[in-house]
C-alpha cells in the first residue's frame, strides 16, 4: 500500500481520526436537497453482486409492505405462490429455484411490484432473496437500490446494496455517495420510491484500488468503509475515488476469475487512512499464503485442523472460494532437524 499525506496542519489530522467525516453540507436539514422518483424493476436474472445478501426462509406467506402472498407446499420440490395479492395461488415454483414478481398493495393502497428469487435447500425446504431492485436517475446516472437482506425496507444503511451507473458491482447504501467522481450526502426512504442527495461540502482525499497483483482474476466489488453508514465502491474507479477524509477497513470485495470466485474481507489489514488531498492507493493480492492452527498430538499422531486461512501481501483474508477447490496436502516437519514426520490430506467433502 503506498500512502501519501501531505502536511496539513491540525485539521487534517482531526480528519484521520474521523472527526471532520460527519462535516456535511452547513446548510439546514432540509435545505439544498434534490429529489428524485424511482420505481421498482423485477429481474428474473439478477446480476448484481452484492456486499452481503440474505435468504429469508421460505414459510406459509411472504409479507412484503403489510401484503401477504399465501404458499402452499405442493411436493418435495414443488411449491405455488399467490403472486397478485389477491389471497389465491397461482404460481408454479418448481425443481432446483424459480423467480415472480410479486404485486400488491401496501398499507396506503399504494400498488408496488417486489421481484423474488427462490432457491431449494432440500426436500420441501426453500428460501428466498430479493431478485430485482428501486430505479431511477439520480444527479444524470441510474442508480439502483436493492433490499440486500430482503426485509422489505431500502433503507437500511450499511446493508442494502447500492449501484451507479452501468456497474454490476453493488456497494452499500451510504450517507454519503459518489455519484460520476462527486460526493453528495444520500436518503432514501423505506419504499424505495424517493432518494434525495445534495452536494457534500467535508474534506476529502482519494482512494485508488490498483489492478490485483499475482492473481488471474479481477476485482468487481470492493467496499471501503468507515464506519456503519458510510462506505464506497472503489473497484469501478479507475482513476480512483474522491472520499470524505478518515479511516476506512476493506467491508468487502467480491473477486473473479475465469471459472472461479472468492470473497475478501479485512481481515489482518491496517485502516486506510484517507487525509486531506492525500490518495491512498490499496494493492490486493500475492504473494498468498495458506495457515492453519498448530496441529495437536492424539494417540501419537499429529491432527491438523481443516480450517485453512489465506492471507494476500496486505494481511487480507480470502474465502467462499467457488467452485471449491481440491483437497489440500500437507506435510510436517520437524523445526529442527528439517526431516518430514508426517504426510497427509484432509477428507473429503
């Protein structure tokens, strides 16, 4: 990571310690704001990769906005839906997963649509996550805003997703939200049909995630945070992200290759420490290297824990590798004569 702070006096460093984060805009609480209408789109094919997502277990009804939809167990694998609200099923969800869009009224006799994905964890076991997002144009680009944790509520900072413009890769929704290199503060209310945004007047530095080194894959998300509410994602920036001054940790970042996938998180990082004018620039990546616990003598054998840890050159941490790999070998040696004691593989599975 290579860190350039330039000397700024006391301000900046009041910055560092997060103090000036919350530095918004010194105009009134309800002056300044723009706002701007969204509406829900369903997608049956959901292609946004999300921070965090949550699958709700599937019971006799889904409530979304004091609506229920009934359900109704048909088979193993097979379930009907009430799609319409009107109390009647009428949806065939069968096999391995399935999507509807659901169509209801709230408790204002708002009509609303809610797209849904389902997905089946075992003999007559489903559950189900948010499969489409709220839309609009906000400040000249579209932006989505995804229930991430399918409650039913868009407004959850920290949790539901957020995308910009033509990326796939969705951050958080945020208190504040870099929208085409600008910083604005951000609301959105619970329905998801209004977000408002007005111009963010803090102090502000760059972040700037270099390509990944050693590894043949690319980063789609990676969200940097500071604190619960506010957050950004930097790997659509090319040229880097403008950000409010303070301290950041990796929340999240989704990582691809050509067959594979793997998630990082924080980890053993430091914070990222965004001063006044400064550019901080994050370089995930190799050298990797594998631990595991100490291994534990039983009946004279040596009994190594299957809980691997990978580590990148910056301390952090990989998992939820898919597909999952092949079984690690490993060897012990003895510390001081170097000869090997023992020789063997996790089980399967």
């Amino acid at each position: 990571m290579n860190i350039q702070r330039p000397s700024t006096g006391l301000i900046a460093a009041l910055a560092v310690a997060g103090l000036t984060s919350a530095a918004l805009a010194p105009t009134g609480p309800n002056e300044g704001w723009a706002s701007s209408s969204m509406k829900h789109r369903a997608s049956e094919k959901f292609d946004y990769v999300l921070g965090q997502e949550k699958w709700q277990p599937l019971g006799d009804e889904i409530t979304l906005f004091g609506q229920e939809f009934p359900v109704e167990m048909i088979g193993p694998v097979h379930f009907e839906i009430d799609s319409n609200g009107d109390g009647r099923v009428d949806r065939d969800i069968k096999g391995s997963d399935g999507f509807v869009d659901l169509k209801g009224e709230d408790e204002l006799g708002e009509v609303f649509h809610y797209g849904v994905r389902f997905r089946n964890d075992g003999e007559r076991k489903w559950s189900w996550t948010a499969s489409g997002a709220m839309t609009g144009k906000v400040e000249g680009l579209t932006m989505a805003v995804i229930d991430a944790n399918a409650n039913g509520r868009y407004d959850d900072f920290g949790v539901d997703g957020l995308a910009v413009g033509k990326d796939l890769g969705a951050g958080y929704v945020s208190r504040i939200v870099s929208i085409d290199g600008k910083l604005f503060e951000f609301e959105v209310n619970a329905d998801g049909t209004e977000v408002k945004t007005r111009p963010y007047t803090g102090e502000t530095g760059v972040l700037t995630l270099k390509k990944i080194k050693g590894i043949k894959a690319s980063v789609v998300t990676a969200i940097a945070r500071q604190g619960k509410d506010v957050s950004f994602q930097i790997a659509g920036a090319k040229k880097g992200m403008v950000v409010p001054v303070g301290d950041y940790v990796l929340a999240d970042a989704f990582l691809k290759g050509s067959s594979e996938t793997a998630r990082i998180r924080m980890g053993r990082m430091e914070r990222l420490e965004v001063a006044t004018g400064a550019e901080v620039e994050l370089q995930l990546g190799g050298p990797l290297t594998g631990e595991v616990p100490s291994p534990r003598l039983q009946d004279g054998k040596a009994v190594v824990s299957p809980n691997v840890q990978v580590f990148g050159s910056l301390g952090e941490e990989y998992y939820d590798f898919q597909p999952k790999g092949k079984v690690p070998t490993f060897e012990l040696y003895d510390a001081n004569t170097g000869k090997r004691l023992q020789k063997g593989k996790f089980p399967a599975g």
